[in-house]
C-alpha cells in the first residue's frame, strides 16, 4: 500500500471550472512533489514544496496552479480555470529520509478528466 | 532540460527469460540514478537505485548497471515473471527533483 493517500481518485470537471487534489501523507516527511502524467506519456515534475514553500517549479506549473499544505497534514494541488490539456494522472510524492534519501515514494494518483 | 530517455519503448520476453531495459541521460551533473515500475493504474513504484559511484548494484531479482562513460543505465530482470509487466522508467537527479525517461514497455509472454 502507498504511504500517500490522493483524492479523488477520479474527478471528472468541466473545463474553466477550478479542481483541489488532496493529498494525505502518512509518515512525516519534509519534502513534497506533485507530478502530471499524460496518458501514454512520461512523468513530469510540476512542483516541489518544502517546509511549507515551493523550491522548485516546471514551466508546466503556471499562475493556474498552486500548492499548499494548510494543516500541516494535507498536502492540495489546486487548478484555478481547468484546461482540457490538463487532463493527466497526477501523483503527489515525498522524498524519504535517511537509506532512502532522493527516493520518492508516489501516491496511487489522481485522475483528472476536464470535458 | 529533460536529459533522461530511455531506447526502446516497448520490449517483449518470454516469460522465465531475462530482460534488459535500457536508459541514455545527458546530464553529467546527474549523481543518483532510479528505476520506478508503473502498472496500470498506479503510481511508480521504486525498484532499485543506484548512486554514480558505483557501477553496479544487485537486488532481488533485479540490477542496476550504469556506465557513466557513456551515460547509460540498464536495468536487468532475471526470469521474467507475468507480474514483471509494466512501463519501466529511469530516472535522474543531481539535486532534490527526479526527471523521468518516457518508459518502457514490458510485456512478459506465457
């Protein structure tokens, strides 16, 4: 089993409306990701987010998204106005410690669906 | 840039046989080197990495070559299983984000 739970599973949204990703991690971790796979396609780096900032971003990950972790526990992607081409599997990660450092541990993914 | 690509994406083998997947990257800086296993429907799982001192690295059932010379990373599965198939990717770093290759896709045969 994943050590990160997404939700939804599946979200299926009409295009221009705004779309939250959740993301809940189990362990505690500092480091966090959010990547994008198109269907068919490679995973691709959206976003890092680390000690609640973003360190790093993709030129995919545009004024439409954005991060937060709010609680301290969840963990959000947010789209703003949804695009057709956003339409992918996103997969939130977090970078482990210690013998697994710079491994990233994925959560089973969110599947976005914009019409 | 995206430095990490992979050169087939699609491999066949028969099931019991060993498979080879191989993964070309262009960035010297690259120090840590992983191969995730996606099945369908799921996130990439981790397989098994490898740091660029070293050259080789064993797990079960699974190693890791990197030839830093000529950039080139393989992955080798020993008596392919039905449960083996998947998209295979490599990926890279040299700081704290991952870049993925386009995958390989294994179809292991009965």
């Amino acid at each position: 089993e994943p050590e990160v739970t997404q939700t939804p599973s599946h979200q299926v949204t009409q295009m221009g409306q705004e779309v939250i990703l959740r993301c809940v991690p189990i362990s505690n971790h500092l480091y966090f990701y959010w990547y994008r796979q198109i269907l068919g396609q490679k995973v691709e780096f959206l976003v890092s987010f680390y000690n609640n900032e973003i360190s790093e971003k993709s030129e995919i990950f545009d004024d439409q998204f954005s991060v937060e972790r709010p609680d301290g526990s969840n963990f959000t992607l947010k789209i703003r106005s949804t695009k057709l081409e956003d339409s992918a599997m996103y997969f939130c990660a977090y970078m482990g410690t210690g013998a697994g450092a710079n491994v990233l541990t994925f959560g089973a993914g969110s599947r976005l669906t914009v019409l | 840039g995206e430095s990490v690509g992979l050169h087939l994406p699609t491999l066949s083998v028969q099931e019991g046989d060993n498979s080879i997947i191989n993964c070309a990257y262009s960035n010297s800086a690259s120090d840590y080197f992983i191969w995730y296993k996606q099945e369908s429907g799921k996130g990439p799982q981790f397989i098994i990495d490898i740091r660029s001192n070293m050259d080789k690295r064993q797990g079960q059932r699974v190693t890791v070559l990197l030839n830093k010379t000529v950039k080139h990373l393989s992955l080798q599965i020993a008596a392919t299983q039905p449960g083996d198939s998947a998209v295979y990717f490599c990926a890279e770093t040299d700081d704290y984000k991952l870049s993925f290759g386009a995958g390989t896709t294994v179809t292991v045969r009965a």
